[in-house]
C-alpha cells in the first residue's frame, strides 16, 4: 500500500515536470516557427489565394504580379528573381500561362527554390476555344468539345473542380517541405475544398436559372465555364489580350453578337481594350464586369476581397448577362 501510494506520488511528480519541459518546449517552438515561415511566391493571385489558405501560420506568401497586371505579358525585374531565388518555392500554372517561367526555371537551377507547376499532370482545355466562327464551324464538324487547335488554355483557376486539384498540389508541396505542419495543411485543404465545391454549387444554380447561355467577352480567359457549365463565351481578343482579331474576324464577331441578340459585354478589370470597345459601339452593348483573378486590383487589395469574394460578384454579373 504505502508502496503504491509513493509510486503514485513520484508518478505525478514526474508528469508535472514532464508538462512543464512540454510547456517550455512548445514556447519556444512557437517563437521559432515565425522565423521558420515557408517563403512562397506564386503568379496568378489564385495561386496566392490558394497558398494562403493552405499554408496558414506555416507560409509567407506573396504574389509577383504588380496589381492590375497584365498576367500574359509581365516580365520580371532582377529584384524579383532575386526573390523567387532565395524562395522555398514558386508556384506557377505552367501550360505556356506564364511566358518568362521557362527562362527562369532555367537561370536558377542552382538555387534550392521548389519550381511547382500547379496543372502538373491535369488535362486542360485545347486553346483558340472562341464561339465567333460557330456558325463556320458547325458546317465544318458539328460542334464537339474535344477539338485541338493549338495549345491548351491556361484560365483553370476559374474553374472550382480544376481548382481544387491545384490545391491538392500546393498541399502536397507544403507537406514535402514542412511536414511536420502536415496535420495544419491538411486541415486547411479541406476547408478550401469545401469552399470551391460550394463555388462549383453556385455556378450550377446559375445555369439552372439561365435564359441563355452565351457572353460577349474582352478576352477569351473562360473557356473552363462552358465545359463545366456550358457558359459559351464569344471573345474579342485571344487567350491573351494581345492576340487582337483581324478585320474580317472583327465583323464576324460584330455579326455573330448581333445574330444571338448579346445585350451586355464583359471587359476586364486588368485589361482595357479598345476593339473591345468598338464593338461594344458597334453592337449597342451595355458593359459589365468579369475578373479574370490573373492580378487582383488595388481596389481589390484595399478592400480585401478575395477569391471567393471576386467569384461572386462574377456570378451576379453574369446572373445579369444570362438573362
Ligand atoms: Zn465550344
Ligand atoms: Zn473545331
Ligand atoms: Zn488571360
């Protein structure tokens, strides 16, 4: 008996002291793992948006788009390689989105930063995925959506399903180089899924309210929606809004708005485009709003809206439009 009760009593004794070290121990690790941060930069701000979510308190990220970018043409500055170099990882959408990736992958080889490419492994759309030679089209091969006519289209971050496989991806990254956060990150992906997956609900309540199903669009940035959704855009520029029309693709699209009736025009919050602008004169257009998410605004950085808070709005924009 009074064994058992000494042995008690050393017993509680030892996990008092055993707490106490496990108390000072988490201090310290706490005050450590601020200046343990995973440093991460990424380019479209989904991508940033994403890493955000994900790393938590475990990750500093930034992207290296100026506000308001242009995301199909921005080079960067020797600062920013600089910083992409003494980075843990960059984390880019690859599929030729990015032209200037390839030329860094190459010039910082050496450098211990994680080049992650978000598609990796995904099957994306077929790019030049424009509604404006349809009616030539159909005459050609009845429309089908499995067509090749070049490259693939880069715009998968506005597509919620694709996104959360590029989530999955920047998770996975993050438990490579810090898994002991790997509890952390995992929680945090599924959270953000269940966000998207909410997204994708949205987009499908939509069409189900839908009286039509096409948009006149600045840049063709949304091929994803008629896939998943069967949201038909019918672009003025390219994939890239540089890639402008010819004067005879320029009165063909004039034509087709005209022909399905368009009322509305999406321009852009990055991008201002004058032949956008022509045939929004041309055709009488009234014009709303869509965000490509390629570089929030400064408007977006002051007011704090993120991913989801731009997704919306580009539902009630386009609520408005597919009436
Ligand atoms: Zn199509
Ligand atoms: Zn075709
Ligand atoms: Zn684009």
């Amino acid at each position: 008996m009074k064994l058992k009760n000494i042995l008690s009593i050393a017993l509680a004794s030892t996990l008092t002291l055993f707490g106490c070290s496990k108390q000072e121990q988490t201090n310290e690790a706490k005050s450590e793992e601020k200046n343990d941060q995973l440093i991460v930069y990424t380019t479209v701000y989904p991508l940033q948006h994403f890493a955000q979510q994900i790393g938590g308190e475990h990750v500093q990220v930034e992207s290296v788009y100026p506000p308001g970018v242009d995301a199909h043409t921005y080079e960067p500055t020797a600062k920013t390689m600089q910083q992409i170099a003494d980075a843990d990882a960059f984390i880019y959408i690859g599929q030729g989105m990015e032209g200037f990736v390839d030329r860094i992958i190459q010039t910082l080889q050496n450098e211990k930063v994680e080049f992650v490419e978000a598609t990796k492994g995904m099957e994306l759309l077929p790019a030049n995925h424009n509604h404006e030679d349809e009616h030539a089209h159909e005459d050609e091969h009845a429309h089908e959506d499995e067509h090749h006519h070049g490259d693939v289209d880069p715009h998968v971050w506005l597509d919620p399903i694709y996104s959360i496989q590029m989530a999955e991806t920047i998770k996975q990254t993050f438990i490579q180089l810090k898994p002991e956060a790997k509890e952390n990150f995992e929680q945090n992906f599924t959270s953000l899924k269940q966000q998207l997956e909410q997204l994708d609900g949205e987009f499908q309540q939509l069409m189900k309210e839908a009286k039509r199903n096409d948009i006149l669009v600045a840049h063709a940035a949304y091929g994803y929606w008629e896939k998943r959704y069967g949201i038909k855009q019918i672009s003025v520029t390219g994939l890239s809004p540089t890639n402008e029309p010819s004067q005879k693709q320029l009165a063909s699209i004039i034509q087709t708005a005209k022909e399905h009736n368009i009322r509305y025009i999406f321009f852009e919050q990055n991008v201002t485009s004058k032949i956008a602008e022509v045939v929004k004169n041309e055709i009488g257009a009234d014009v709303l709003i869509l965000h490509n998410l390629e570089a929030r605004t400064n408007d977006d950085i002051k007011n704090n809206k993120d991913y989801f808070a731009i997704m919306n709005e580009n539902i009630l924009a386009l609520k408005k439009a597919l009436q």
